[in-house]
C-alpha cells in the first residue's frame, strides 16, 4: 500500500506566507532567529602540556622536597553554551607523572610514579564584541583520581589521593568560519594532595598545582 502526502495548494501556501508576514517584526525575528539558530554544543581538541610546580614533602625526613614529571598529553573538552556569552565546559584527559625526592630526599632519586584523571568543570564567560576573536575567561573544579601508582626505590608502595582542588581558567578561540577555529587555553588548578608509602609508614603532602597549558582546534555544532 502506497500513502501519499497531498501537496499543499496554491492558496495553503499563500495562506502561510499571509499569517508570516503579518506576526509583529520581534516575533518574526525570533522564529527566524529560532530556525537558524548555532547549536549550543561544542568540542575541542588539543595539545596539553601539564606543567607541575615541584613542591611537596616526606613528613619523616626533615627539609625534603618532591619533584614531578611534565608531560605533553592530548585532551578533549566539551562545552554547553547556556547564552552567546555563558558556557559550560568539561575538560577529560590523563597523563602519567614520575615522582622524585627533591633537597634533603634527592639521594633518593626517583620514587614512584602514578597516573592522573583531572576532570575539571569550568563556568565561563565570552566575549563576544571582537568579531573572530573571542576571548574568554572561567572558573570551576577539579577532582583528581590517582591510579596505578607504584613506589620506587626506597618506597616499596605509594599511594597519592584522589584530591578535590579549584581551577582558574583563561583563553582564547579564533573563529575560521562558523564552525571551525583555532584555540589557546591556560588552566591553573591548586592541587595538594596527600600521600603515604611503605605501608602508611611514610606520609606527605604532594603540592602539584599544575599549569596546563592547551593548543588545538574548536569545532562549534
């Protein structure tokens, strides 16, 4: 069986361009507005660069000092535009850190090392007075899962954990057209941790607070 959609007639069509133009000027602009409207989604892929500040400590070992590994990893965001000038984005990515004693510990040398999940939740605001360039600013949360540590050396074990901290956020996306664009991103968290190794035998606090520092492309929906 074959359904078939009646066309509309001349006078349906005419009827339809009539009651259009007749709306008042603001609610044909809205529903024009409605029709083309962006999407409020994007995504952004990028270099990241995780920047550690080398600061932290062994409780038991008077003037010690810990130092961090910096990596270059990829990172992917997402972001959910509420208005042209508020969004929200989530930034997901992992890397790898190796941990060593730093001051009175460098004799230990390398200790241990672990991976890190930083999900972080940033609140921003765009500007959007400067044509293709389009600056912004943010601010959210951190939480930081530690996984797949291992002590070395003099640390049989070592556990780092998972940690809540700020982030403060600023950048940029270039516009190309109206989907693609180039962006830079700097995010700092404040991250400081504890940790403890051998058991519980050894404690400390591991002052990360990296600086991740992101190139790579926008594409808006």
């Amino acid at each position: 069986m074959t359904i078939r959609i009646p066309a509309l007639s001349s006078a349906t069509a005419l009827a339809a361009i009539t009651l259009f133009t007749a709306l008042p000027p603001a609610a044909a602009a809205d529903i024009a507005e409605q029709i083309g409207a962006q999407s409020p989604w994007q995504v952004r892929l990028r270099a990241l660069g995780v920047v550690t500040n080398d600061q932290g400590s062994i409780d038991q070992v008077a003037g010690s000092g810990l130092g961090y590994g910096d990596t270059v990893v990829p990172e992917l965001d997402i972001s959910y535009y509420f208005t042209d000038n508020v969004a929200l984005e989530l930034i997901l990515g992992t890397t790898r850190a190796g941990i060593h004693g730093t001051d009175s510990a460098a004799a230990l040398g390398t200790v241990g090392k672990t991976w890190l999940l930083p999900p972080t939740l940033t609140l921003q605001y765009h500007f959007t007075q400067f044509g293709a360039f389009k600056p912004y600013v943010g601010a959210g949360v951190n939480y930081t899962i530690f996984y797949n540590q291992a002590g070395h050396g003099a640390l049989t074990d070592i556990d780092v954990e998972d940690s809540f901290g700020l982030a403060a956020q600023v950048g940029f996306d270039y516009m190309l057209d109206e989907h693609w664009g180039l962006n830079l991103d700097v995010k700092k968290l404040f991250l400081e941790p504890d940790w403890s190794a051998n058991d519980g035998t050894l404690t400390g606090k591991a002052k990360l607070d990296p600086w991740l520092i992101g190139t790579g492309l926008t594409y808006r929906f």
